[in-house]
C-alpha cells in the first residue's frame, strides 16, 4: 500500500471516504474510474458490481434508506451520472443521505465543446437540481473539503443526496499530503421558547393529532409516550410507518392515503408534525384539509410555511425535540375517546376496500405471518405495495421502504440488495410488480452473484395495472400498458437465483421461508388473478 504522501487523488479520495465510514461502494468500473479503483484495491471498502448505473443508484439509495448511514454511488461521467440520476432523484424526493462520487472529462476541456469521451457541457449544473449540491473539484485541494461539506449535510441538515465530480486527469494528481476526516456537526437543537408554545398548544388541544415522516425515524419513543400522554392518534407518511407500531391502539399506520383518515385529520384541533412533509405523495390529494393549528418540527426550514403554515415553527432533529416536549409537556388528562375512533377507522377502511385491494391483503396478511416481526420490506412502485402502506403493519421505523415522493418503478429490488448489504443480520425482501420489476431486472446477477438470501415477491398482474385501472376510470381505451411478460421463472433461474410460483397461501408461506435459508436470491411470483386469491 502506498504512503499517504504517494496517494494521488483518486487513492486518497477512496481512504477519505473509508475515514467517514463508508464500508460500501456500488458502481461499474469505466476507463474514467481506473484511479478510484486503484484506490479501492487498497482500501478495506467493498465494491459491488452493479448491471446498470441506475441499479448502483438505487443499491446506494437502499443502503442509506435502511440503516440511516451514507449510501455512495461510483460511476463515470457522462452516461454513468446521467444513468444513476434517476435513483438520485429518488433520493432527494425522500431526503436519503446519498453520495454520488463521479469522474469527469479532463478539467482543461470542461465547457469547450470539443467532443470528449463522455462529454455532458456541465455535469454539475445536470445534477444539481436534484441534489442538496453539486460541485466538480478543479485541483486536488478541493476535494476533502467537498467530500466534508457532503457529509456535514447529512449529518446535520435535512440529508438529501450530493454529487461530487472529479476530472480525470485531477484524479491522477498527487494528492499532496495525508486528508483526515473532519469532526462533523450536530443537528440543531430547538430554543426552550418553541418548546412551552408547543407544549401550550398541545396541553389546551380538545383532538390532538400527530403526523410524522421518515425525519422522525429516531424519534420513536418520545414520539410514542406523547401519543399516549394526549390520547393523539398518529398518521405517519409512507417513510413514517412504524414510527409508531402498526398495531398500537393509537395508530393509523401510514393512512394518510386514506379518505377515512383525511376525513378524520379534519377534526383536529391541534396537528403535530414531525418530520414530515405532509406532501401529496402520501395522500393522492392535492392539499390536505387540516384545520387545526400546526406544530412543525424539522430541520428544513423552507417546510415551516408551504402549503401548511406552522403556527408553532420548530427547527430542530426530531429525537432531541419530541424527548423536549415529553418532559416538558407535564400532566395532561389523554383523550378517552380516540382508542375507539382509531379501531373503527381502522375497520372501516378493511370494509370499504376494492376488488384489487382485497387480493392484495389476502397476499399481506400471509406475508406478515410468514417474515420475522423484523423484517425490511423493500418495496416497488406496484399496487400490492400501495395496499401494504395502511394495510401490512410493522412495529418499528425503518422496516417498510415505499419511495411515494419520486414514485420510479424498478427500484424495489436493487433498493433491497443496498439494504441487505447494509444490514446482513436482518431478514429483507423486496415487494414488485410485473411492470416495474423489468426495470432493473439485471440486477438479478448482482443479488445472485453476492449469494444474498433474499426474498423477492413478484405481484404479476399482467401489465401495469394502476394506469390500467386509471385509464379504465377516465373511459380511456387501453393503450401501451398490456405488454407481454417474459417466464419470470427462467428468466430468474438464468440470472442464478432459485425461482418457483405460488398456487396457495401455504405454498407463498413455506417459499418465503425457504428463501431466508436459501444460498442465494429466491424469485417468488404471486399470480394476482389465480384462483386461491380468488
């Protein structure tokens, strides 16, 4: 291994990251990268070889989204940024600590419209809309500040996704010394003022309600004890599901998509939100009717006065704020009446679902018996998924991933590779359609090359249904979502992974078991129309 004095840029860039804790990198290799792979084959740091840079995206996108730790892309300029873009997106949509480490053309070409290998006129300027930055390190003494403002934005902001590039001929320089991780900084903490006005609107609520989002993920347990202390129903977002457990008598799980439970938010008189952008993507309505007054805590202070203006505006991390107000908020009489409420919504929702939706349960309620409480589910952008938001509980944060805000098919199942990866003592699955699933179905290999014990539920509806469903409802003539489906069983067995279909409920139960033990991925296809879901 070469001395730190000897490092060139790409070498040092790769024991940098390794410094911050970064034990995994996704990517495929290009003439671009050669200098950060000489870098990696120094480095204790696994590289995992993904079939498409928008895979390497997701595995990345995956990796922050279970575990809260950095997930980090490395890809070449050009078609590689642009191919992992998607996946970027994903994870702006959802606030997901992703770094997105590229090469560039040569810095002395940038702008000059020579017609480079890779040439894009400006990749900073393509990715930073979608990022929290975008920068192109010009010498080598930029890039260890770059890589610490990165992780100072996910450490101590609202954690959206950063795309570092860096030229190729800057990576072959001389790094010029040893680069040392900084101290990074806190999230900020709210003021004592903000804390009694809260607690003074929350003690004088007559229907208190809380609302959170996947900001609020280390916030459980405060989160919980003021639940219980107000007698408060909670609505979590898709990315806020089990912040409170599913089954909790107060919990209305991830409802918000929920007429029921809209009609419900109207009657509060007091909303606390919490990390949550109480955004359309988790409720398919425009605007929320809320007519209470709102508590907002996040650390995104452009959230305090959108489309639902805070009458108490709370910058601050979720954890330190909601522990504030539990000991701040002193004796309070809890509301009796909201146990009930929550069981008959509750109810009331498995009452009113449709054709569709029951099938679906019927496939959850034997999944649910099937996985460990534990599990991570992964899933798709697909209509066994959307059922699965109010109706497959989850006791804990962190276990059910449905990427509502950018709504990209095809990232269910390299989502779930990142995860697993990430945490390898816990059970993962992914949840997919048909239609989705054929997005990045490449990564098959990926999975199966790692010898990853991984579940993959595949709900085959024969096409893409929602927008079937969707266009049937418009009296639209179907057009373009009834394509023909290849032998997912061979197709999976090809790709080396283990693969059969489901003809009944303990077949799906014995199958999702197997595959928990199995020696690499197992495919699972659900027929929705077959006859034991019937």
């Amino acid at each position: 291994m070469n001395s730190s004095s000897d490092l060139n840029v790409g070498e040092a860039t790769i024991k940098l990251l390794e410094a911050y804790g970064v034990d995994t990198l996704f990517g495929i290799p290009g003439v671009h990268t050669l200098e950060f792979c000489r870098g990696l084959n120094q480095s204790h740091i696994q590289h995992v070889q993904a079939r498409n840079e928008q895979g390497a995206g997701f595995m990345a996108d995956g990796y922050a989204r279970a575990s809260g730790r950095p997930g980090v892309a490395l890809v070449i300029s050009g078609p590689g940024v642009t191919n992992a873009l998607t996946a970027i997106g994903q994870a702006y949509a959802d606030s997901i600590p992703v770094l997105m480490l590229s090469s560039d053309a040569a810095s002395y070409t940038l702008g000059k419209g020579w017609g480079c290998l890779h040439e894009v006129p400006s990749l900073t300027d393509t990715t930073a809309p979608l990022t929290a930055f975008s920068a192109c390190a010009m010498t080598p003494e930029e890039v260890p500040g770059l890589i610490a403002k990165a992780f100072s934005v996910f450490s101590s902001e609202r954690p959206r996704p950063v795309h570092i590039a860096i030229p190729i001929d800057v990576l072959a320089m001389p790094a010029g010394g040893e680069w040392k991780a900084v101290e990074l900084p806190a999230r900020p903490a709210p003021t004592a003022k903000k804390i009694e006005r809260a607690c003074e609107l929350l003690r004088a609520a007559k229907q208190p309600m809380i609302c959170v989002g996947g900001g609020a993920w280390l916030a459980s347990d405060a989160i919980t004890g003021i639940a219980e202390k107000l007698g408060a129903a909670v609505i979590g977002s898709n990315a806020g599901k089990g912040i409170i457990d599913d089954s909790h008598p107060l919990s209305l799980s991830a409802g918000t998509v929920r007429g029921e439970v809209q009609q419900y938010l109207k009657n509060a008189d007091v909303v606390l939100a919490v990390g949550t952008e109480l955004s359309e993507v988790d409720s398919f309505v425009e605007t929320l009717e809320i007519n209470g007054k709102i508590i907002r805590v996040d650390l995104d202070s452009r959230k305090m006065n959108d489309l639902y203006p805070a009458e108490v505006a709370i910058i601050g991390g979720a954890k330190t704020t909601t522990e504030a107000i539990a000991r701040q908020l002193g004796e309070v009489k809890a509301r009796a009446e909201t146990v009930a409420e929550v069981a008959g919504l509750r109810q009331e929702i498995r009452d009113n679902l449709n054709e569709s939706e029951v099938r679906h349960c019927k496939t959850l309620d034997v999944l649910r018996a099937a996985l460990p409480a534990d599990t991570v589910v992964m899933g798709d952008i697909c209509q066994l998924v959307y059922t699965g938001s109010f109706a497959f509980d989850v006791p804990k944060p962190r276990l059910w991933h449905y990427p509502a805000g950018y709504c990209t098919l095809g990232c269910g199942l390299p989502d779930a590779i990142g995860a697993k990866l990430a945490l390898p003592d816990k059970p993962v699955v992914s949840f997919a359609g048909d239609g989705g699933f054929m997005f990045t179905v490449q990564e098959l290999v990926t999975a199966a090359e790692l010898g990853l014990a991984l579940p993959i539920i595949l709900w085959n509806n024969d096409g893409l249904k929602q927008i079937q469903d969707d266009m049937k409802l418009r009296d639209i003539e179907l057009v373009g979502v009834t394509g023909i489906n290849p032998d997912f069983i061979a197709l999976a067995q090809s790709c080396g992974c283990h693969a059969l279909k489901i003809d009944s409920a303990q077949s799906l139960t014995d199958a999702v078991k197997a595959a928990f033990e199995a020696d690499r991925p197992t495919l699972i296809e659900v027929k929705e129309f077959d006859p034991w879901l019937n």
